[in-house]
C-alpha cells in the first residue's frame, strides 16, 4: 500500500502489480523490466504494434509463461503464478481471441466444465441452471443455458466467456482484442458489460488495436513498444495522435495515405450473383487502377460474395466477366490462373499453413511458376522471398521461421508476399488490417494504393469505416445479402452516410 | 550432420540401439569363410606329409559343416589322399577314431572350426585314445566380434523390414496428409493372391519371367484402382479416412480368401523367388529397391510441386486450397500410392515365400503405421520426413532382430516392441518441446 502514496489520484485500493517482469525466448528479449498496476474497479488499455511484448506479459500473468524475473503481487500479496490453473485460483481470468469454449456442450455444461457440481458423480443440472442464470443477471444478458455454443453467435459466445471467468470468482479479467469479430451494437452491449464489472470492484485489462474503443472505454492506457514500458497515461491527458505517436515512437502524419485514381478499363464485372441466403443478386464491377471498398455489418454476405468470385464456393446463379469475357470459375486453382487472388480475412484458418515455414507458406501457390524441369526450384524461391521481406519489411529471423511464430501483421505480410508475387490482375483484400498494429497498417494501406496504381482492380472489404473512407475510390455498401447502395463520391461521404445504409 | 539429427532425431535412438544390441551380443567368433580355409590349409601344408590322416570336422547344419567339406575338398585336391571329412555329431567323431583305431594308423590333425574345439571329445581324446598322442587341432584364429554386427545378420535386419519399409513410403504421405490408412495389410494379401493367380492362369511352374513380371503389374494395378476409390471417397464424399479404409481393408481381405478360396497358390513360376530372395552385386534385391525407392520418394517429397502440396494439405486444407491447391487431387493421389506401396509389399513377400498365400500382411498396417510414427511424423499432419519413417521402420527391425539374438521369447518380445515405440515418441515429443539436454538441442539456434 505504499504505492498509494506514488499515486495520490488514485482512489480505489491497488488489486494487480507486476513489477519488473523479463522474459526472453531464444533470440529474443520479448518483455524488458515492464511494470504494471491494475486497481480494484479499473479498466486498463494495453496498447502497442504487434510484436511489442504484450501477449507474453498477458501470458506471464495467466500463467502461460514462467517470467525470468520480476514479482507478481495481488491485493499486495507476493504471487508465484506457475501455470493457468494458478492464475485461476488467484483469480486472473484471461479472454482469447479464440474462445476455449467446447462448441458441441450447452452454454451451461461449458460455464461448469470441470467444475460440475455432482452428487455422488452425478451431474445436478437444476443447480447449476440456476447459478448460470445468477450469473447471466449479474452481467445483464439473456442468453439460453441449453443453447449449445456453437450456435451462439461470436458476441454471445464472448459473454459466456465473461460469465465464465465470474463463476470462478475472477478479480482481474483480460480481454484480448474482444471486439475483433463484434458488431457496432454487440460492442455497446459489450462496454455496456465492462463497465458493470467495473462497477463491481473488478480490473480489467483491455487489449485492442482499436484506439477509438480504448478512448470510450479505458481509465488509463499502458503502451508497449519492443518489448518495453513506453507509459502509462490516464485517459484524459492523451489524444488519439499522442498515443499513436507513443505506439510507433514517431509522429504520424496522416493514418490515411492520398492517392489520385485514374480507373482505367473494366477488370471484373459480376452480375446477379446469387448463393443461398447470403448472396441475392449481387452485381458490381470493378476498373483497373480503382479501390473499391465493400462496408457493411459482419454478415452482410461481402465475404460470401468474394468467395464466390474466387471459386472458393459455387454460385447458385450469376455471371462473372473478366475483362469482358464471361469465365466460368469453379476452382480457386482456376481463378488463380484468370488472374484473381483473395487475400481472406481469417489469417490463420485460410491463409496459412501455420505450422510451416515462411518460405513454405510463400511459395505455395507459386509452385508452378518456381518448378523446373521437374523440381522445384529452391533458391529461386528463397531470393524471391528475402527480396519480399526485405521491401515489405517482414520481420523473421530467417525463411524457415514457422509461420506461428510471427506477430499477426507480420504473418499477415507473408500472405500478401505470396499473392504478390502471383501478379495477379484482380486483388480482393479481405479485412486486411484487422489485429494488425498502426504501424503496420500504414505500410499495408501505401501498398495498396501502389497497386492499384500500377493498374490492378483492388477490392476491399472492411469493417473500419474510417479505413473504407480513407481508402476507397467508390464504396459499394452490403446489407444481408444484398447490395444497398454505392457510394461514388467518397471524399465528400461520412460515417453516418454508410452506417445508414449498413444498418437499415 | 547437426541438421540431420534436428530433422531425424530418432537417429540417436536408433544408434544407442544398435550400440546396446552390439555390446549385448560381443563374443568369440570362429572364421569360416574362404580366408579361414587357407589358412588352415596352409598350417596342413607347412607341417603334415601327404601321407598322413587329417581329419576335417565340422557339425551337422551348422556354418561349419560347409567349412569342414571345403577343407576336406581342397585337401584331396592337394594330394592329402587319407583325408577324412566328418559332419555329424560328437559322437561320429568318436565313431570316427575308433575306426582309425582299429586300422591301426594314427590321425596327424583335426581341422576344424567353431563349436567343435569345444566337445569334450576332443578335450577327452588324451584318455580315450592314448595311442593318438601329438594329433593337432588345427583351428583358424578366433576373433572377438557382436553377432548383431555380422554381415549376415545385418543383410537379414532389411531383408525384414522391407516389406514395411516400402509400404510406410506411401503410410507417410497419407499421414502427413492428416490421413491414415488401415488397408495396406490386406492388399498385400489381396496383392500377393491376385498376382500369383495370374501367373498360375498364364502357365503356373513353366511360365517365364515375363509373366512373373505381368502378375507383379496386375496384382499392384488393382491395388491401385482401390486406392483410388479409397481416395475419391475420402476427398470427394467426405467419409473419414480411417472408416474408408477399414472397410476397403475388410473387403480387401475377404476378396483374397474369395479368390482362392482359403487356399494359397503353389503353381507359381521359377522366376517368382528372383525379386525377393535374388541378389544383385552380393546385395539382395530387396535392399536395393528399399533404398532405391526411398531416394526416390525423399527426392519427390522435399523437391517437387506435388510433395509441397502433399504438406500443404496437410497443413491446412482450406488455406491450401485458397491458395490453388488441387486438394482433392492431391489426397486421391497419396491413397494410390500408398496402395501401390501395399501392392509391391505383397509382391515381395509373395516372391520371398514363392506362394500366394491370402492371410499374409495381417497386422502390418499397425506395424507400418508405428514406422511411420516412430519416424517422427505427426498422425495430426503437415509435418513429416520419408527419411525419418525409414528410421523409424529400421528402429522396430533391429528390436525385433536384436531380442532374437538375445533368445528373448516371442511373448515377451511383443511386450518390449510395444513399450519402446511408446518410449521413442515420448522422446521425440521432449526433443521437439525443448526438454532434453542442451547438447542435443544446440544445433536448433545455430541453424537459423
């Protein structure tokens, strides 16, 4: 409690300290003497670029990591966290990105997984349908106990994962970019349910590349840089650009780059896709040298659309022209080869391969363009791929780092090394920022901007209106299947002018 | 070298076993082969006049049998016409000596080698035959050698795993598809019976080695064909391949006794035993075609398009097919090749048994996937090395191999196998986590 006196603004009664926390992996010194305080009834913003260091000291404090120095205190008591099921005991419960919920058991069955309550080994489901539902009034949610999880959607499924971590009577609570996958209304409910935990005395570790959200909802921000402490500001003394500029460790200009369009001749032109419930009567087109971005709500069928004009799922009906001609696409491998590529919005399920090497994940829908006579040509395709990371500035410590070991943005700069040097003439981008720092962001935006420049259709969906406004040449907005309206004179459009067709 | 032990780390395992079998097995060994026989003939030679008696010793069945008629053969050639050749027991020597006895002569030598040095008829001959004093026993020079090491036992540790060996070539790729694939012990049976059966139709015992050549062809194309089905089912409709391919392996087996109705097939050509007992170069058959077939395959996998795409699958299907991948494709094709790889197995055992019997290869499929397994790849996929699967099958040969010349019981022998492949997993899973001592790990940074 002597910390107290350090920090006299603060009024609640410290809960969390981590106090000169290191931790090295081979090659790397991940987090350098990096302190944290968390008080009772406090929202912290964990910010920084991807590979700053913060995973490892959020898996220091959930017991994933073993630090190589530095103390743990809870409630000024010295901690040992040795292993996740410590940190539970102490009560830190940390939020993945990826839930750890078991899709085919009941909202109910994955709240109590082992911990069921039982008499004489048999399960009492009565008992523990009522403290679920305890548990759901204390957050304000109505969700089915019996519903199984996999039917949940992503927001509900968040919210048991909240119910969860109270049940085992968590103090501290992280959350790892929750609103990744949320929609605009499911992250109001979700701020919603923040600040009641709040209200309750608990600490909350607030984790997002979101700034806007830290800003509406954290008391203070933390920021890493390079496994560093860069500061720990309270809210009301930052800006937007001040926290940038503390992320990347220089000032910004602009978050948007410019760019002069000048859309050549037509590339691609759909007409009256359909597919099932996601996909009616979807028609647009696309030049070359033109941004086109795709807004809308999760669900509103952008990422069904563009799988379909990739050959990833087959279309009910609808016709797709490249160039002029009509092409019949029923494989990736196919539109590949007419010169479409789709760069997908989830990263690790699609994109990669993680648990192979960069150069493997490079070369392979290049393989036929690096195969000799019969084998495949090594070297070509390591010098092709050094040259990529050197001009997209991809940080490995060398090709055959597995792709699971990189940061997101850098991943992400390997998935578009590999589509890069396809060449092709039709670009789809599908979120390609989402989880990736602003630094990183910046160089994917310049990029795109390039190409489009040397002449390629570029599409891009996105769920960050303000990146759609920054970017696009015209905006096609989507609404449950359907294509609601076109933007075409961006510079002049709003927010508002989106959302409202978005939503309606 | 570091690289090979951080790609193949059950090289070390497998050379502990082999050091501990070697040093299990260390003992005198006595020389047989045609230096020993000059030798001996050159000691006869040096002290004995032609027309004295030599007798050349040797036991019934056993390595010094041969050796003793060889002696005995060159010693006649040589002019040393009284030479006696006996090959038998303890007691046909006796038999023998008393036969000289009674003529009167007395032996000058006692050649020999091995076993015989030590019958207590020869350490009693002093007291039994006095009169036979200042008879030699001639002997080549003993040496101190592990019968594990023994060319012949070394030739006889591939010569038993060939058969796996060659089909864990195509239990790889399937593997590392994030398949498996249950029917391989079947088809050699199926294989075996089918190949056999044609070159029974097409002349049996009088039939030509082109025939034999024919039925090897048609009993692989028709494990190719169900491979193929296997893997459209697999790939196209979605049925779990261990489903798949235990059903394929049912029927595979009950169309093999089908066939012959329970019986083998004994009507095969001269040819047949070529493949699998043949030599070429003083190398058997088989081993070449083992390494050649796994350069081969090592080759296609690390170095060809369809290998990359092999792991990709693996890997992450959805992200291979989104990046162009002919995934379907590339599963139906691992799934012929594993079922060729079954096909040529039970080809090979067929030519080492000369029969074409249908309940040969029963349990294979286990023992193939262990090799695989062993070998350090992973039954969840993407990852894997041919070369590794090739340790690994070599890992249970020279267990099995190394518990026979220990004379451990069959029982018992089952019990180890299965408790050493469990040990050399867990191994290689501490290896691959990082839980091993450093000097076995160092190699992993300096390689970035």
């Amino acid at each position: 409690m002597i910390m107290m006196t350090e920090e006299p603004k603060r009024c609640n009664p410290l809960l969390l300290e981590m106090h000169q926390i290191n931790k090295s992996f081979p090659g790397v010194h991940a987090i350098k003497n990096v302190s944290m305080k968390l008080h009772h009834g406090e929202v912290l913003g964990l910010v920084g670029e991807n590979g700053a260091g913060k995973s490892t000291l959020i898996k220091v404090l959930g017991g994933a990591h073993l630090p190589d120095s530095g103390r743990i205190l809870i409630e000024g008591q010295p901690i040992d966290i040795l292993s996740p099921t410590a940190a539970q005991q102490v009560g830190v419960s940390i939020i993945y990105q990826e839930f750890n919920l078991i899709p085919d058991l009941t909202v109910r069955e994955n709240i109590f997984l082992g911990r069921e309550k039982t008499r004489m080994g048999f399960v009492r489901a009565t008992e523990e349908q009522r403290a679920t539902l305890d548990l759901f009034d204390k957050i304000g949610i109505s969700i089915d106990p019996d519903a199984r999880c996999g039917e949940l959607t992503v927001a509900q499924q968040q919210t048991v994962e909240i119910a969860k971590a109270l049940s085992v009577n968590a103090r501290i609570i992280v959350m790892d970019e929750p609103t990744a996958t949320l929609t605009t209304q499911e992250v109001d409910r979700l701020f919603a349910i923040i600040r009641d935990l709040k209200s309750q005395g608990l600490g909350i570790i607030y984790i997002s590349h979101r700034l806007e959200e830290v800003f509406k909802v954290a008391d203070c921000v933390m920021v890493l840089r390079d496994g560093e402490h860069v500061g720990t500001e309270d809210i009301d003394n930052l800006n937007r650009e001040k926290l940038i500029e503390m992320m990347v460790g220089r000032p910004i200009d602009s978050e948007f780059p410019k760019r002069l369009a000048s859309p050549g001749q037509e590339r691609l032109r759909v007409e009256e896709l359909c597919h099932g419930q996601a996909v009616s009567n979807v028609s647009f087109s696309v030049r070359a040298g033109e941004i086109l971005g795709f807004a809308g709500l999760v669900g509103a069928g952008r990422t069904e659309t563009m799988r379909l004009v990739f050959g990833a799922d087959r279309p009910d009906s609808g016709r797709i022209f490249i160039n002029g001609d009509e092409a019949e696409i029923h494989s990736p491998s196919n539109a590949i080869r007419r010169g479409i590529c789709l760069l997908t919005e989830d990263r690790k399920g699609q994109g990669l391969v993680l648990i192979h090497s960069c150069l493997e994940n490079y070369g392979l829908p290049n393989l036929d363009r690096l195969i000799g006579r019969v084998f495949l040509n090594r070297r070509k395709e390591r010098k092709e791929f050094c040259n990529f990371a050197e001009s997209l500035r991809i940080k490995t410590s060398g090709p055959e780092q597995l792709i699971m070991n990189l940061s997101g943005g850098n991943q992400q700069k390997v998935v578009i090394a590999k589509w890069l040097a396809r060449n092709t003439d039709i670009m789809i981008f599908d979120e390609p920022t989402r989880g990736i720092d602003v630094g990183t962001k910046y160089e994917i935006y310049l990029l795109m901007n390039r190409l489009a420049n040397e002449g390629k259709a570029v599409i891009m969906i996105s769920s960050e209106l303000p990146e759609i406004l920054g970017l696009s040449d015209r905006i096609i907005v989507m609404h449950e299947g359907r294509v609601k309206g076109e933007i075409t004179n961006v510079a002049n459009a709003t927010q508002e002018d989106i959302l409202s067709m978005a939503i309606a | 070298m570091q690289k090979l032990f951080s790609d193949y780390g059950m090289v070390l395992v497998l050379i502990v076993l082999c050091l501990l079998f070697s040093a299990l097995t260390f003992k005198e060994q006595t020389p047989l082969g045609s230096n020993a026989i000059i030798e001996i003939l050159e000691q006869i030679n040096s002290k004995f006049d032609k027309s004295d008696i030599i007798l050349a010793v040797g036991v019934a069945k056993k390595d010094s049998a041969p050796f003793a008629e060889k002696v005995g053969e060159k010693l006649k050639e040589a002019g040393y016409s009284k030479t006696r050749v006996v090959v038998g027991t303890p007691r046909d020597l006796k038999l023998a000596l008393d036969d000289i006895k009674a003529e009167g002569s007395r032996p000058a030598a006692i050649a020999t080698s091995g076993d015989v040095v030590k019958w207590r008829v020869i350490e009693l001959m002093p007291q039994s035959h006095p009169e036979f004093m200042g008879c030699e026993l001639l002997s080549p020079e003993s040496y101190m050698w592990p019968d594990f090491l023994k060319r012949s036992n070394l030739l006889a540790i591939v010569d038993r795993i060939v058969v796996i060996a060659i089909i864990a070539i195509g239990m790889t790729m399937v593997i590392i598809t994030a398949g498996i694939d249950l029917s391989v012990g079947s088809l050699i049976a199926l294989a075996a019976v089918i190949s056999t059966l044609i070159m029974k139709k097409l002349g049996g015992l009088q039939a030509s080695g082109w025939v034999v050549l024919i039925g090897f062809f048609g009993g692989m194309l028709c494990c190719g064909i169900i491979g193929a089905v296997g893997g459209v089912i697999v790939s196209r409709f979605k049925v779990a391949p261990f489903i798949t391919t235990l059903s394929v392996m049912m029927i595979a087996r009950g169309l093999a006794f089908m066939i012959t109705g329970g019986y083998s097939i004994y009507q095969v050509p001269k040819a047949l035993p070529w493949l699998g007992q043949g030599r070429l170069l003083g190398m058997p058959n088989t081993v070449i075609l083992l390494i050649v077939l796994y350069v081969a395959a090592h080759i296609f996998m690390a170095h060809t398009r369809t290998g990359r795409y092999i792991y990709a699958v693996g890997g992450n299907q959805e992200a291979a097919r989104l990046s162009g991948v002919p995934v379907k494709s590339v599963i139906v094709f691992v799934y012929v090749i594993s079922s060729l790889a079954a096909g040529l197995g039970g080809c090979i055992q067929t030519s080492q048994l000369n029969t074409g019997a249908p309940n040969i290869g029963v349990m294979y499929e286990l023992y193939v996937i262990a090799a695989v397994v062993v070998g350090g790849t992973s039954l969840s996929g993407g990852s894997g090395r041919i070369l590794g699967t090739l340790i690994g099958a070599f890992i249970i040969s020279v267990i099995q191999n190394g518990m026979n010349l220990l004379a451990i019981e069959s029982y018992k022998q089952q019990v180890v196998l299965g408790a050493v492949i469990l040990g050399a997993v867990l191994l290689d899973k501490a290896r691959r986590a990082g839980r091993l001592p450093a000097f076995l790990l160092k190699k992993k940074e300096t390689m970035n």
